[in-house]
C-alpha cells in the first residue's frame, strides 16, 4: 500500500485503466485484517455511509474516538472526495473510449 498522500506519486493509466505507483520508498506491506478493513471504510465511503466511515476509521485507527466532530467530518469528506475524482476520471475514461 502507498503510504504517501502526495498525489504526485499516483500515476493513472487511461489505457490500462489502472493506478501505477511512482515512489516506492513510502509503501508497506499490511496484514489481511487492515486490508479487509481498509476495504470496508472504502465501500462506506463509496455509499456515503458517515456512521461506517467513521467506525472503520476507528477500527484502522485514523480517528481515536476523541476528535471533536469537525476532525470526524473532515476525514470522512475526504475518504469521498478522493473517491469521487478517481470514479469520476474513471467512468468518463470509459466513456470517452466506447
């Protein structure tokens, strides 16, 4: 897993359809449960679910429990907004290709 929040360090590949990483000095290797979570904060976000988000953030431990509700909210709105720029390139990639 990328372990760098610098979006430089992405790379989308329209024709591949695929994300490729740039700087592998910030990547680690995780166990199954983080990822298994990982992937259940994902679909939350992709459903708008604001309760899930914030217990699989909990659980992966991006929140503690003790962030007033504007660090909540915060975290949340950006697990989507990163979400919605990579399906909203990616629907319009495959659309542009048919």
């Amino acid at each position: 897993m990328q372990t760098d929040p610098n979006w430089t360090n992405f790379l989308w590949d329209d024709k591949a359809r695929s994300v490729g990483l740039v700087d592998f000095g910030a990547t680690r290797q995780y166990d199954r449960q983080f990822i298994d979570g990982w992937l259940q904060l994902l679909r939350a976000a992709i459903a708008s679910d604001e309760e899930a988000c914030v217990h699989w953030s909990k659980q992966l431990g991006y929140l503690t429990g003790e962030e007033n509700e504007v660090r909540s909210t915060r975290q949340i709105f950006t697990a989507r907004e990163v979400l919605t720029r990579v399906l909203d390139r990616s629907c319009s990639s495959r659309t542009s290709a048919q």
